[in-house]
C-alpha cells in the first residue's frame, strides 16, 4: 500500500519508518525543507533509539522516501496521515489546530481520487468532524474523501518499539471502508494478535487525551502524597511500592518526583480541560487544574530543597543539573521539569551547569545563559549542591566517591527518586529526595526494650 504521512516530527518520522516497517510505500512529508534534506539522506533530527537505523535502511532500499510537495503526496498516496503538531496556544490552554488545517488545506486542492485521510494527531474532540467539512467544501462531490482517526500512545524514548508492539490499536472510523484499510495496513500486528478497538470518530479522539490526562493525575497523586510523606516523616517510595501491588492501581507512573512535562501530557491536558468548558461540562475536568498545579509544585519543592541546603540562599552558589531532556532517552526539552528547575535557579542568583546526554544541545538554544557541561563530573566541579532531574542510566552509575571529589559540597537532591540513597550516603553525602523526609533508624540497642505480656 502507498501512504503518505503528512508531518515528519517526533511522531511523523517515527510512523513513516515503522510503516515502511510494515510493507507499507511510504513518502513523507514536511514544509521544512532542512529537515526533509536531512531524513532524505538519512539522518534523523533528533534523538530516538532505533529510529536512524530503521530509516537508513528504509531510504536505502527505496521504500520510505521525503518530499516539501503535497502534489506530490496527494499523486503518490491514496492513504494520507496526519502526524502535525497540536501545540497549546499562546494565549490559552486550548490547542493550537493551525497546522492540522494547513496541512488538509494545502493537500485538498490536489487531490483527484478516492481518499483516506487519517489523523495520528492528539486533538480537541470534534476536529476530525471540522477537518470533514473542510474537505468537502475543497473537494466537491466528484472526489470521494473519507475522515478516520487512529490515535498514536507512542512514548519517547520507546517509540519505535511502541508502533511495531503496540499495547493496543484504536481504530475511529465512521464506514466498513475507512475499518478495512487500517486492518490492511496493520495487518501484521492484528495477526500477531494486538488488540484493536474499533468506534466511532468522536471516542477515538477522546480515547487518547483521557489517557494522557489519567496517566498525569497518577503522576500528581502520586506527587501530593509525597508532600505528606516529608510532612510525616514517611517513605513516599515505600508507599509507592505498596500501592503498585494492587492490581486495581499498577506501578506505572506512580514515582515520584519533579513531575512530568514533554510535549504531550501537559498540553493535552489543559487542552481536554479547555474542550470541556467549550461543551459546556468544565465542572466535570475541574479537578485537572489541580493536577496541573500539584505537577508544578513539585518543580518548586525541589528548589525549595536546593535552598535549604545551601543554607537559606541559593545567591552566587555554583549548582550542578544533572538533566536537561524532559525524559531519558530523548533530547525532546519540551517543558522539561529538569530546565525549568535549572532556569529557575539561575534566576535566584545560582551559577548552574547542566550536563545531559543528548540534549544539551537543544536546551543551549532555549536556555543560552545556562553552563553546559560535556560531563556529569564536569558539571560537578565545585558545585554546593546536585540535583539529579533526568533519570538518565548512566546517572544512577555514576561512582559517588569520584563525584564527592570535585564538588565543594557532598550533598545531593534526588528530583526523580530513582539513585541509591545509601551508596551516596555511605560515600559521605548528604541525601536528599521528595517524600522521602525518613528519619534513620535507631540502632537496635536505643530501640525500646519489649515489656512482657501480662
């Protein structure tokens, strides 16, 4: 099958590898030309485990290639899908559809045959009814084009390995016509038995905003008790860990820490909240803003964390950011926590380096007044206090008795709550992580002595 996927970003580019994956032709497509140079000659804009590799081999043989020409792509393709950012618009927390609508604006205008559009984009239910209108009035009568939705759960960091082994497909289509074509293109992970849940187009595009705004309430619920954990001198990780055996709730997105941001959760969130209000049932997604504002606290907690340790004033104290990328694996800095915490310091007066993997030089671009370093133990030097902010596995590797040798102080805040609190501590540092104020245990000879029963 000839497809064409409209939108080469982090979604764009993974689902017209992966298609080609799956037998698909494929001919992406952008109105960046850089960026289709770039992939044309196979080298991807952006860091994705797997994803250089999958297109290399596809460009190579043929099979995936790019374009800027939406001529090209309505002449080539008789299936077409939308992969275009939804982004928050500035002035509200609605989403921003400007680049959705331009792109079926620019297509419709050449296309002569039957076509399936489909749209991958997270979006406001109710966008895949306007995009049908506005074809219709572009088209005519004369040239059938159908509207469905197959929403992405990719994750970054994993997406590739979550478009071939998908935990599940949704398939938003409103005719047997639109149902058959998805089945034909998927037809290898359907064999290989993925659940695939078919409905209407309105549930589809429903289906994934709530499963971004649920996975972000976890988070925050998981975040609020962590305050009442440091409040009660409570281990938030324990309690985590327990709560993670009922199988009613899970272990996913149950850790706690600076919370999470990235270019999906946080924006779909205010964008369902924002979609209600304009249904008329805001009252029914009040309680989002709540899991907004928690998800935010949790950045400023750990600021607090940093003060305290430096003795009230964060003021001329040198600060090392362990992270800049919003989640391990990615250089996506999109809301990251980890540079909203570092700016935040910089901004108290602190001298802050920032050390990542693969971000650094997209978080130097958004942030030019930070420090980057090309090492963890560089970031270090002479720094009063660490803040580990991207889980990152080489940090949880990182040898605390080299680290404690470069830094002025030996005191370390654990934003994502995932290093081993004892190593650092038997190494001499003083540890620090959120809802996880746990006094030390008493040695067995102060603990009270057991009375016998009477």
């Amino acid at each position: 099958m000839r497809v064409t996927v409209i939108g080469t970003g982090y979604l764009g580019a993974t689902h017209a590898a992966c298609m080609a994956e799956l037998g698909a032709e494929v001919l992406g497509v952008d109105i960046d030309p850089d960026r289709i140079t770039a992939l044309s000659e196979a080298r991807v804009p952006f860091y994705e485990p797997g994803l250089d590799e999958m297109i290399r081999r596809h460009v190579g043989s043929g099979r995936l290639s790019f374009t800027t020409s939406l001529r090209r792509a309505a002449e080539f393709g008789d299936v077409h899908f939308l992969c275009v950012g939804t982004p928050q618009r500035p002035d509200s927390g609605s989403a921003d559809l400007s680049y959705l609508f331009s792109a079926v604006d620019g297509l419709a205008p050449y296309l002569r045959r039957t076509s399936l559009i489909i749209g991958k984009s997270t979006v406001p239910v109710g966008t895949a009814a306007r995009l049908t209108e506005r074809l219709r009035r572009q088209c005519g009568p004369d040239v059938p084009v159908e509207v469905a939705w197959n929403p992405e759960f990719l994750q970054e960091g994993t997406a590739v390995e979550n478009t071939l082994d998908p935990d599940r497909l949704v398939f938003g289509v409103s005719s047997d016509f639109a149902e058959q074509v998805l089945r034909d293109l998927y037809a290898d992970l359907i064999a290989r038995g993925v659940p695939v849940v078919v409905t209407d187009i309105p549930t589809s595009e429903l289906i994934k905003s709530s499963a971004n705004a649920f996975l972000a309430t976890k988070v925050s619920f998981i975040n609020a008790v962590a305050e009442v954990c440091e409040a009660a001198g409570a281990d938030v990780r324990k309690l985590a860990e327990a709560l993670s055996l009922d199988p009613r709730i899970g272990h996913t997105y149950l850790r706690p820490g600076i919370g999470f941001g990235g270019g999906c959760l946080p924006k779909d969130l205010r964008a369902l909240r924002a979609r209600a209000d304009e249904l008329g049932v805001g009252h029914a997604l009040r309680f989002l803003g709540e899991v907004d504002e928690i998800n935010l606290r949790a950045r400023e907690r750990v600021i607090e964390l940093a003060r305290e340790e430096c003795g009230g004033s964060l003021a001329g104290r040198r600060v090392c950011v362990l992270g800049a990328a919003f989640k391990p694996n990615s250089d996506d800095i999109r809301d990251s926590p980890a540079l909203a915490v570092a700016a935040a310091l910089r901004d108290l007066g602190s001298e802050v380096s920032v050390y990542d993997p693969k971000a650094a030089d997209n978080a130097r671009k958004q942030f030019p007044d930070l420090d980057y370093a090309l090492s963890a133990a560089d970031a270090a030097q002479g720094a009063a206090v660490v803040l580990h902010l991207t889980e990152w596995a080489e940090f949880g590797e990182l040898d605390p008795a080299a680290i404690g040798e470069v830094v002025a102080e030996r005191r370390i805040i654990d934003g994502r709550n995932t290093l081993d609190g004892d190593r650092w501590r038997a190494a001499g540092w003083r540890y620090r992580a959120l809802g996880r104020n746990v006094p030390q245990r008493l040695p067995a000879r102060l603990l009270p002595s057991r009375q016998p029963a009477a």
